[in-house]
C-alpha cells in the first residue's frame, strides 16, 4: 500500500537560485532518519530517496538512515514488534558509536519515527541532537487505528481490536509497538499506568527532570503536521496536542496540557524554539519541493 510511504511528487528538483548562497558546504551537520511503521530504512522509493535528496541539497552531508537490527527485514519488523525503549536504546548506542556524528546532528523522524527520535534526544544527551524535524508523529499518541499502511486487512483489523481492548496489558505493551503509544483518553488513568513508552517521554508517570533538560538543548524542535491526515487520529497529536480527558472530540489547547508544563514545551516555546508546519495531504505525502523549501533550510542552519 503506497498510502504511508514517502510520496515524493514527479516535480523535478528545481535548484534555486538561492541555493548556492544558503549552502554553508562544509559545516551542514550530519543528519539522521527514523522511519515509520510499515517502512524501512532503504529502499530507494522511501527512505532512501529521501536520503539522495538531502545529500544533493546540502553538498553531500553525512545522511545516517536508522536500521533496527541487521537486515531490512528486522528493520520492518522493528516497526511493530520491537519495544520502543529497546530501539531507543539500541539507536542511542549506534549513534554513540558513529564518530561522525560527536559533533552533533540533526534529526528527522517519520512517524512513529518522530517520537522514537525525540525519546532519543530525551533519553541520549550524547552525541548532541541540534535540530528535531517530526514528520506526521505521534507526540501525544494516538486514539485510533484507521488504516494500517503494509498490512493486509485482516492483520490491520485484528491490530485494532488489540489495541481497543487490550493495549494496556502487559504481554501487549511488550509485543505491540504501537500499544505503547495507544492513548485512550476514556481511561486516562489506565494509559498513564499501563503505557510503557509513551507515558514515560511525556513525563506523565512522574516527572524525568532529565528529560527536560534534555529536550530544552535542542536548537529547534519542528513538528509537521499533515492537515488531511487519515491515519494518525487525532491529527493534532503531531502537533503534540490531544483531546481534553474524558471524552474524545474535543481537543485541548497545546498551553493549557499537562505535558506543555511537565515537558518544558513552555521554556522552548518561549525561547522560540518550537515551530508548527501544516501542510496539506495525506500522512507523509511530502513533494521534493515542499521538502527542499521547508526543510532543507533548516538544515542549513549551522
Ligand atoms: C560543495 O562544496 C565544495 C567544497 O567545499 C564547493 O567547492 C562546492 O561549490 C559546493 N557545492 C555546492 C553545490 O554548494
Ligand atoms: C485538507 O485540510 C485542510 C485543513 O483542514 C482543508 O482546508 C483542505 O481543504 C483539505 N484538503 C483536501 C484536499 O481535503
Ligand atoms: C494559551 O494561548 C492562548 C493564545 O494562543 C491564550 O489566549 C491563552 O490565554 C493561553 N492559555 C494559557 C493557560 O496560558
């Protein structure tokens, strides 16, 4: 299913006449990929498509795309059934590992990617992470599983119970990946005590002082958010807002959550360093263009 892979559009690259001004050639810092559920770190109409464009546009920079486990079958296993502390913490030791990312670096996550990145960042200080760019991600979680981008429909329907029922059970949570970031927001109490991930980033267990620092190093955290999104429900989470408790239409204002406070989101607010990109499409139907206008830039950035 083409749905939640990286659509990129037939336009042809358009090399600005901007771009050899902005290009800082040899001081573009590396960048790293997380990809989604249902995708994998390579193949070339993915991610690895994703990977060529940036290193055309940024003179070739060292572009790092994420593969959990040795083969790309692990790698797209991963994406369900290895628990997100486990790939946090096997990816922190891998960047720890790479010398060419001691400097710093940047940071981009696609999808479920994008909270995996950021648990990154809050968990694994070193190698410093510069810039976060989440792309449809799931900063709140999530309510709803419409669609499964790879999985035939029967998988998909059986994944949907699961979570509906029984995301908040132990052999669950350690089974199913997206179990972790299962939010219900009827039962806010049972997420909170029974989400092995996502409750934890979000510093709603208890409050990770690290975390915060952590997070409040970034230069900038951007988050973009697909406005015709039909898989991630409710769209808002991937700009890190969620329905107010208690019921699931309404949602709350992003200054006016718990997290907004409890994560520092405040502090980075403030500092002007959290930005909101919305863009129409569905989830991850990212163009070159869109791409190489928005977010080359913000890679420039030295
Ligand atoms: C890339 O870097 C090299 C060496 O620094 C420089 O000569 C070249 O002009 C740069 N190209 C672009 C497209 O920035
Ligand atoms: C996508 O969503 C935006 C914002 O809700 C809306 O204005 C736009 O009409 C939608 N586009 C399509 C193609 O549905
Ligand atoms: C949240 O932000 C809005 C404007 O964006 C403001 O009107 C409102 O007072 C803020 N609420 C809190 C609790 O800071």
């Amino acid at each position: 299913m083409l749905s939640a892979a990286i659509i990129l559009s037939l336009g042809y690259l358009i090399w600005s006449a901007s771009a050899g001004g902005t290009s800082g050639a040899t001081t573009v810092l590396p960048v790293v990929l997380w990809h989604g559920m249902g995708d994998t770190c390579c193949l070339p109409f993915s991610l690895g498509s994703i990977k060529k464009l940036i290193e055309e546009h940024t003179n070739g920079t060292y572009v790092r795309s994420l593969k959990i486990g040795g083969n790309v079958v692990l790698d797209y296993e991963s994406g369900f059934f290895v628990h997100p502390n486990e790939q946090v913490e096997y990816v922190c030791k891998h960047l720890a590992q790479d010398e060419r990312l001691a400097k710093g670096y940047n940071a981009i996550g696609f999808s479920q990617g994008g909270q995996f990145l950021r648990a990154v960042a809050q968990r694994c200080p070193e190698p410093p992470m510069r810039t976060l760019i989440t792309l449809g991600g799931q900063h709140q979680g999530v309510f709803g599983l419409p669609k499964c981008p790879t999985l035939t429909a029967t998988s998909c329907e059986y994944l949907s119970r699961l979570l509906n029922e029984a995301a908040y059970e132990e052999w669950v949570q350690d089974e199913l990946v997206q179990a972790t970031y299962w939010h219900d927001p009827l039962h806010e109490n049972h997420y909170r005590l029974g989400s092995t991930f996502l409750a934890d980033i979000n510093n709603e267990l208890y409050l990770n002082e690290n975390y915060i620092e952590n997070l409040n190093k970034l230069k900038k955290f951007v988050m973009v958010k697909f406005l015709n999104d039909t898989i991630v429900q409710p769209k808002d989470s991937q700009w890190f807002q969620f329905y107010t408790s208690g019921q699931d239409q309404v949602i709350q204002p992003f200054n006016e959550s718990k997290v907004y406070k409890d994560l520092g989101l405040d502090r980075m607010l403030r500092k002007g360093k959290l930005q909101f990109l919305g863009i129409e499409g569905d989830h991850l139907a990212i163009s070159k263009a869109w791409f190489i206008e928005h977010l080359v830039p913000l890679l420039l950035l030295a």
